[in-house]
C-alpha cells in the first residue's frame, strides 16, 4: 500500500514492486495529491480527496486491503526486489506478526542495532541518549504486517510526525510479536541535513510530551537527542529550549551538548 502526493518518484516506487522475486500480491495507491491526478490501469487507486496527510491515507488504504499481509512503501523509496519475499520467509520462521527490515540511506546500511523479537521498540530508541545518531532505525517503507493487526492499531492522524513509531509501539502494546531483519532491503534516499531542517521545535515538544506521559527516561534522553539534532544544523535557539524541559534533579544531559550550547 502506497500513499502518494503524486511525486515523480512513484514510477520507481511502483518499479520495484512490480520487479519483487515474489509476486502474489495487490498494490494499493492511496491518492493523496491536491489534483487527485493519480491513474494506474494496473494497480487499484483510492482517492482521498487531497492532503488529509500520510496517516489518514494510510488507515485509509489498510481499509481496503485484503490479503492476510500489509506492506508499506512511501512513494519515494523504494524496495530491494527480495524484499517481500525475505519478509515473508521471517514471518514464517519466526512466527512474528510485524516485520522490519533494514534501509540503505545514502549508501548508509542502518540500522547498526536492528530490533529483536520481544524488545520494546521505544526502549530501542530513547533507552539511552545518543550523541551522535541512533544506532536504531525503523523506516515506515520495511513494515510488513499481518493484517489483522489493523483491528486494533491505526495510524494516530493527529500528529504529524513519527506516526510510523507510534504505530510501530502500539502494535507491541497489543502484544503483537516485532523483529528487524538487519538486511538492507530498503533504499531511501534524503540528505541528513535536509531531514534535519525539516524538524520544527513544536513538534518536537509535542512528542516529548507523548514520551513523558509514557516514561520520564525516554522522553530526557529523546530531548537530548533532539537538542543535538538542532545544533547539527545551527539552531542553538531551539537546541536551548529544549534543553530547559530536561529534569535538573536528573542531570542527564551530557557534558558534550552544554560545551556545543555554550559556543
């Protein structure tokens, strides 16, 4: 299922599917464009109506899926032609619900540190702080599931961002069975710097809240992630409020980020 604002990137997105070493399957369009001007003969085309955002066209498109698995791909990624059938081998020896793979960024294999069955995937990612980049990485395009997770877990519409990571830990909320295959299978492609300046100080607050609410540690180490991320790219503004939501009493914030504040 591929959500689209009709980029010129769908053509390859839609490429590597149509190139899989396994091919029983539907593809699902989700248009999502402002013209609504998405045509396929070949694959079902479901219209939104224009930019309701990626994860109402996603629960949108998981509406109308019939087989017994759901694959996501962004329309501008792109799939390893073993993808599905890599992903349909581990679910079937692994006897999980929800398989990940690894993605190719840049040329970057990521992650460093995959997810193992039975690991809480936010303890994964805001366990511990990272001063450099996370060694974990769970891109929406790897995500294959059963599809009877639907039941029970939608894409939240009322966020904007990291509504992949949400999904993803709501599924083990549910007690569904996740691992990331370490393989590469999936080719993305975005610069580091225009990922990061794309990051809004708002948002960030927001999902920091989300994680309080969850657990004080993740959302103290997320803030110093954060704070790092806004000084990669110059941003010392934001990088400080940030750094003043941090719990003092915990002094968990690394000496390394206040030197960079402070220059």
């Amino acid at each position: 299922m591929i959500p689209t604002i009709n980029r010129a990137s769908l053509v390859d997105a839609l490429n590597s599917v149509i190139n899989q070493t396994f091919q029983t399957y539907d593809v699902i369009i989700v248009d999502d464009s402002k013209n609504q001007s998405v045509e396929s003969s070949r694959f079902k085309v479901i219209r939104t109506g224009g930019l309701v955002g990626v994860s109402r066209a996603r629960n949108l498109g998981m509406l109308q899926v019939t087989t017994e698995f759901t694959a996501l791909l962004d329309d501008d990624d792109q799939w390893h032609r073993e993808y599905l059938e890599r992903q349909l081998a581990n679910i079937d020896h692994l006897g999980i619900d929800f398989g990940i793979t690894g993605a190719l960024v840049n040329g970057i294999d990521r992650p460093k540190i995959p997810l193992k069955v039975g690991v809480d995937p936010f303890e994964l990612l805001y366990g511990k702080p990272h001063i450099l980049r996370s060694q974990a990485y769970l891109p929406t395009s790897a995500y294959l599931f059963r599809t009877k997770i639907t039941k029970n877990v939608k894409f939240n519409e009322s966020i904007t961002d990291r509504e992949n990571l949400n999904f993803i830990w709501d599924c083990f909320k549910y007690n569904f069975l996740l691992y990331q295959d370490s393989l590469p299978l999936v080719r993305i492609n975005y610069s580091s710097k225009n990922s990061l300046s794309r990051i809004n100080v708002s948002e960030e607050i927001n999902w920091s809240e989300y994680l309080r609410n969850i657990n004080e540690k993740w959302c103290e180490n997320f803030l110093i992630e954060s704070a790092r991320n806004f000084i990669r790219i110059g941003d010392r503004t934001s990088a400080k409020i940030l750094i003043k939501r941090l719990n003092p009493e915990k002094k968990s914030l690394p000496k390394t980020i206040l030197r960079l504040i402070a220059h």
